[in-house]
C-alpha cells in the first residue's frame, strides 16, 4: 500500500481509519489516487498541499482559504475529500467526478451537483457521459428527480457555451428494445427479478420485471457514451446512496459479471463516503465483504455454464466469432482452463459453453482481454438471449482428460 511521505502522524491515522473499513479488500487495491487517467503525484507530501493540487484541478479556484462564515468546516470537508478520499483506492479523477455526480443527484442535493457537474468536466468527462450519468438515476430515484438533476446539469452546460440538445445516444428501437435489455440484464443477473415478483396479484410483477428488462436494460443501459462496466459501478453508488441495502448483494455480483473488480466497486464507496456518510459506506462495504469472502471461500476455480441462443439467420457468423475468441483465450491465458462449446443437434442456435477458470481474477482478467472484447461487441446484436449460470463443482479435484 502506496502512502504519502508525510511527517504527520494525523495524515495517517486518518487514512487508516478510512483503509480499515475496506481491509479484506484492500490487499489488491493501489492505495493512491490518478490526478486525470495518470496518478497523482507522489511527491506531494501531504493532505493538505494534496488536498489544494485537487481542488484547483477540480474547479479551478483555491481550497483552504479561511474565507466565508464557517472557515473551520470547509478546512475539515476539504482536506478529508480532496485530502484523504483522493487518496484511497484506485479510481481516476473521472471516475470520482461522476460517481459523485451521481451520489449527489441521487441525494437531490443540487446545489453542490452544480459544482461537481463542472469539476467532471474539468477532469476530461464529456458532457455525453455526465448526462448519461445523470440519466442513470432514473430507474433507482424515479424521474421527476432525474429530471431536477438534468435541468441543474443542463444550466452548467448552458454556461460552458454547449449546445442543447446533445447528440443522440439512443441504439434500440421499438422492436429491439426488450431483446437488447434482456441480452444484458441476462448476462449480469441471470434470472432477472422474476422469482422475487412471482405471485404480485393478477400478475402485475410479471409486468414490472417486463418494464424493468425493457426500461432499464433496454432504454438505458443500451444507450451510448458509457459502457456497462462504468453503468454498473455507479449503479452501486445509488443503491449505497438511497439506503437500497437488500440489492447491493445482487449488485456487487453484477458489478464483477461487467468487469469491476471487488477493489473497484469498493473504492466507488468509499468516494461516496463524505456524501452518503459513514453508516450508509459501512453497510455497502460490509456486503462487499461478505460477498467477496463468499467467493474467495466456495474454491478457487470458478466454473460457470454459459447458455446462449443465437439469431439462427447469423449463427455462422456467430460461431466463427466464438471459435475464434475460444482458441485465442485458451491459447494466451493461462488462467483459462476450460472454454467447451456446445450446440444442441436439434436447436444448432442455442449454444452451452462449459466455462473454466483457475480463480476469480483469472476470470476478470479475461473480460477485458482484446479478444474477448472483440467477440463480445462483434456478436452482442446477434445474441438474443444469454443466461450465465454460476456453479458449485461436485467434485472440485477431478479433472477434465
């Protein structure tokens, strides 16, 4: 764990205090911030001269001034957020921006979304991607709050000389709209929320898990400007945001399944910390706890049935793209020990794959692989569904001749 060169024992103890929260996640985590996609400086030596290096990147003025009616405040909210939580975990400044972004529109605390929204955009966020950050809210806070927050976000722009509206980042249509959502809410949460709605009367929880696959993964979740990944790492910052403690397990878990390590999705909260505060951060980093000590315990490989149907007009296609990206992963990553395909005789569209890997990290690590992102983009409008099913090996030491 990287530290600063401080004399001052205050600095940390400060950070320990923060670093303790997360220890059983910490041991793979870079324990110093990025200033934009490179990292801070580590030659400043302490919070306080790191705490003003950020706040005039941020918002182009000076911290720790001593002005104003509450000067002994300000010194303590400043040096802790662009001190101390600038300091910890391994995000990038662009990711902290819009993590905070959308913790505070979440909040409806929108005087102070004014001033992060133009600090994003200081730090290289593209005014598409803090409005799709923005609009990532809708499904967990409900619109006429979104709405609050487009409407504060839209007067930075109007300020910056950006022109309204911004370009369109709609991919689906009418027609494929629940196809495209379903592919992905499939791929993250394999089995959607269907049993938790089963038995609303008169069937009306067969209609929200349709209006949740439809809105949230197909309208928004498809949109352009942030990738899934990103989607969901400040999707978790709204559940810790809004006390929706009973999805942040479910959540975690969709954080991994889109590439976000269990180091990452813990860092995104402890950036929400001085928002959200304390209890609300303990009780999401508790869950990742418990959820990354889960996995870590159930074995070492993680073995993983992947059931795929396929558009039947494309599935040559398909099936050159699959082979390909199978022999490349088997061929370069060691930590992939098994990728067997399977077509069914009868059904040659409807796809098993039988999914080995030597642990966890092996697996994250092969998400972002270019061949695997290749094959993944490449085929996404041909799949038309995709259940990831996660399993438990009966026999955990035989092994495959």
């Amino acid at each position: 764990m990287t530290t600063y060169n401080s004399k001052k024992t205050t600095i940390l103890i400060m950070k320990k205090t923060i670093l303790s929260i997360t220890i059983a996640l910490a041991a793979g985590a870079n324990g110093h911030a990025q200033a934009t996609n490179d990292h801070v400086d580590e030659n400043k030596t302490d919070r306080t001269e790191l705490c003003r290096h950020n706040y005039r990147m941020l918002f182009g003025g000076e911290a720790l001034t001593g002005k104003g009616t509450d000067p002994e405040m300000m010194d303590i909210l400043q040096k802790f957020i662009f001190g101390d939580v600038f300091a910890t975990g391994n995000l990038t400044v662009k990711q902290r921006e819009l993590i905070t972004c959308v913790t505070l529109a979440s909040m409806q605390t929108l005087p102070q979304l004014t001033a992060h929204a133009g600090a994003a955009l200081n730090v290289g966020a593209t005014p598409e991607e803090l409005r799709e950050a923005i609009y990532l809210t809708a499904p967990f806070i409900g619109f006429p709050k979104t709405l609050n927050a487009v409407a504060t976000v839209n007067e930075v722009f109007a300020k910056r000389g950006i022109s309204l509206p911004l370009k369109n980042q709609a991919s689906v249509t009418e027609g494929t709209r629940h196809a495209r959502g379903a592919a992905i809410q499939d791929s993250l949460y394999s089995g959607g929320i269907s049993a938790v709605m089963e038995g609303v009367p008169d069937g009306l929880g067969d209609d929200v898990a349709r209006m949740l696959t439809d809105y949230f993964f197909g309208d928004i979740y498809t949109r352009g400007a942030l990738d899934i990944g990103t989607r969901e790492l400040l999707g978790y910052c709204i559940l810790a945001a809004i006390g929706a403690d009973s999805q942040l397990q479910s959540h975690y878990h969709g954080n991994i399944k889109a590439g976000n390590s269990p180091e990452t999705v813990a860092a995104a909260i402890v950036q929400c910390l001085p928002y959200i505060g304390f209890p609300a951060a303990i009780k999401a980093l508790k869950t990742i706890r418990q959820e990354y000590t889960k996995t870590a315990a159930a074995g070492a490989k993680l073995v993983r049935l992947s059931k795929i149907v396929v558009d039947p007009a494309r599935i040559d296609e398909y099936n050159a793209m699959l082979k390909e990206e199978i022999e490349t992963s088997v061929a370069v990553e060691p930590g992939v020990l098994t990728l067997y395909a399977m077509a069914e005789k009868d059904a040659p569209n409807k796809i098993a794959i039988l999914e080995i890997y030597a642990d966890r990290d092996a697996y994250e690590s092969h998400l972002k692989t270019p061949h695997f992102i290749k094959y993944k983009q490449g085929t996404l409008d041909m799949v038309k569904d995709l259940q990831l099913i996660d399993t438990n090996p009966l026999i955990p030491d035989m092994k495959i001749k």
